[in-house]
C-alpha cells in the first residue's frame, strides 16, 4: 500500500494508543513486523502553549520509520502549526485524530466531536494538508451514533482536500468500545474515495484480519489493543495474509527477551521512576497466558525498581514451561 509516495509494507500497522504506542513500544512493533507506527495522539493547543510533555511526544527513534505524528484538535490555524512542528520532528506522515471519544476531548470540539461537524473537519484537513509537505491521513469513526453515520461523506470530502489515506475505527462514538465493531463501516468508506482505506476494529487473530480485508476491501489493517504484549501479532498476521499458514506462538525466550527489552526502552527514554510503574500493566501482558501468569501479573503490579523487574522476568522465564497460548 502506498500514502502519498510512502510505501507501506504488510500493509498491517500499529494503531496510535496514547499510554501504549510509544517510541519505546513502536520499535518493538517495527521490528516484529508492523508496517507503520502512528504515535500517540498529540494535543495541538498544548503544543501552542509549549507543553514539554507534548514535544517529548513528538520525539522519534530511528529504529521504527516509517512513523506518523498523530495529532488532535479542531483549531485549523494550531492544527496546522502542530503539523509542521511534526514535520520538523522528521514524521513521515501527519495524521489527525478525528475518533477520540474521551469527554475531556470532545468537550473542546475535538476528535470524534469533529464527526458531528463535517466543515470544520475539512477545514481543519486542509490547513493541515497545506501546512506540510508530508501525506496526511485521519483516522475517524464511523460517526457520533447509529442515528449520524456521517463517515462515508466525511470521507469523501477529506479526499477531495488532499488527505491520501483514512483509517476508521468501525465503531460510533457512542459506541465506545462496548459492542462489536461493525466492519460494514469500512466497506461503506470505502465505496467512496479512492485514497487508501486502513480498517480497525476488533482484529484479534490473523483470520480476523483477512476476514477484515476480504469482507470490507480495505487496503491495510491496523491493529490496538491485540499487540498489548503481543507484538509478534504483525509477523503473524503478515505471515498468514501471505501463505495462509500460521507462524508458531513465541517461545518463553522470545517472550523474556521482547518484556526484557521493552522494559529497557522504555528506562531509557522515561527513567526509571516513570517507566516501571508504566511497565507493570505491559509485562503483565507478555506473561498473560503462559503458567502462574495469574501470580506474576499480582508480582506485576507491586514492581518499584528496574532490578526488580529484570528479576520477575528471569523468574518467570526459569519457572516457565511453555504451553502454546490461546492464539494457536
Ligand atoms: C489505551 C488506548 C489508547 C488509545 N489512544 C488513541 C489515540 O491516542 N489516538 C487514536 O486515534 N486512537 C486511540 N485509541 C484507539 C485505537 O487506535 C483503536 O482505534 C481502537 O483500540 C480499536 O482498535 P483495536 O480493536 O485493534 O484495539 C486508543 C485505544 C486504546 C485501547
């Protein structure tokens, strides 16, 4: 798949998660296979105010290009000023987040309060667009509720201003993640552009992505909540996308060594007084499912120092009989 001139390959990427899709996570995902990374949304009024939180951000790691900047807001002129802050930050695409669902955002207008006000959000893409040299692609919903399913002619109206390529969350805002997503969504986006279209929604499996694919004719999947310590999902979605056969579940080692080396990352760009509070939720995850993970996810959540969490790991590794996980 391509954005603009970037060429995305799998088309098979990692959804932006504020709290999760961090530098230190992207870099894994990037090398376990995901295609592109999107950052965790980035507030353009804050960046405005000169927030450092925001700025740190924006900071990118050179192992996970090719990365996008995702940024949020409904103030055209900030907007296009967060996107050029993004293109000095060296992203090589800006997208904007017209999806998030949180009340604190959608009481200032923005994210998925921009479904409900279709001028505003194609002013806001195309400022952005001619703000920068780099594609720009949103990522939407599928409208504020059942009753406005405003997504297709959204859709339609940010291609016509220059956006080269949209990813739907095949939810409502209503919805918030309390139903299934209803990939029908997708498919009626895209029947009406022709940039692009990256789906998202409920892909668990690498069935589940080809059945994404085949069901709706979009052009990428991307994936969230599936990678919490689980990044060999884009290696085994590609895989099964490309021969229709499965990869093998990881090994206890590889599972040590990805914890081991997120835990590290993340050190590294946060500190250690940030990071293992942040790691606690995160090594929980790539325990998940394998024997006692039950004790060690309670071992997870009392973790203070970096030593700590490298013993856990070791612990856990040495104690670990490998059953395949539920995934197989
Ligand atoms: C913890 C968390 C944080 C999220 N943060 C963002 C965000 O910053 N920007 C965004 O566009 N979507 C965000 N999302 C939504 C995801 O990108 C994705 O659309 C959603 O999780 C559905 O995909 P999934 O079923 O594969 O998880 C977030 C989701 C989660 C679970």
């Amino acid at each position: 798949m391509r954005i603009g001139d970037l060429v995305i390959d799998p088309p098979v990427m990692l959804a932006p998660m504020a709290g999760v899709s961090n530098r230190a996570f992207r870099a894994i995902a990037r090398s376990q296979g995901a295609g592109l990374c999107i950052t965790e949304m980035i507030n353009a009024n804050a960046l405005l105010h000169q927030s450092a939180k925001s700025y740190w951000l924006m900071e990118l790691d050179p192992g996970e290009y090719p990365v996008g900047i995702q940024i949020a807001g409904s103030d055209p002129k900030a907007m296009a000023l967060a996107a050029k802050e993004a293109e000095g930050h060296g992203a090589q695409l800006v997208d904007i987040n017209m999806g998030c669902p949180v009340s604190k955002v959608v009481k200032n207008g923005d994210g998925s309060a921009l479904l409900k006000d279709l001028d505003r959000a194609t002013e806001v893409a195309a400022r952005v667009v001619e703000a920068v040299h780099l594609p720009v692609t949103v990522k939407i919903r599928a409208g504020w509720d059942n009753e406005s399913i405003t997504a297709p002619d959204l859709a339609a109206r940010l291609e016509q201003v220059g956006v080269k390529a949209l990813a739907i969350h095949a939810r409502t805002r209503a919805d918030q993640y309390m139903r299934p997503a209803n990939w029908s969504y997708i498919k009626m986006v895209k029947s009406r552009v022709s940039i692009p279209v990256i789906g998202n929604g409920d892909v668990e499996t690498p069935e589940d992505a080809v059945s994404m694919l085949q069901q709706t004719g979009a052009d990428a999947v991307m994936i969230g909540r599936a990678s919490f310590g689980d990044p060999w999902i884009f290696r085994r979605v590609t895989h099964f996308m490309r021969t229709g056969e499965h990869l093998p579940p990881p090994t206890a080692e590889e599972r040590s060594t990805l914890a081991r080396e997120h835990l590290d990352r993340m050190v590294a760009i946060k500190g250690e007084k940030v990071a293992i509070p942040e790691m606690r939720k995160q090594l929980s995850w790539y325990l998940k499912g394998t024997p006692q993970s039950s004790r060690y996810r309670a071992e997870c959540n009392k973790l203070t120092s970096y030593r700590q969490a490298h013993e856990l790991v070791d612990d856990w590794l040495a104690g670990a009989r490998y059953e395949p996980p539920s995934w197989t």
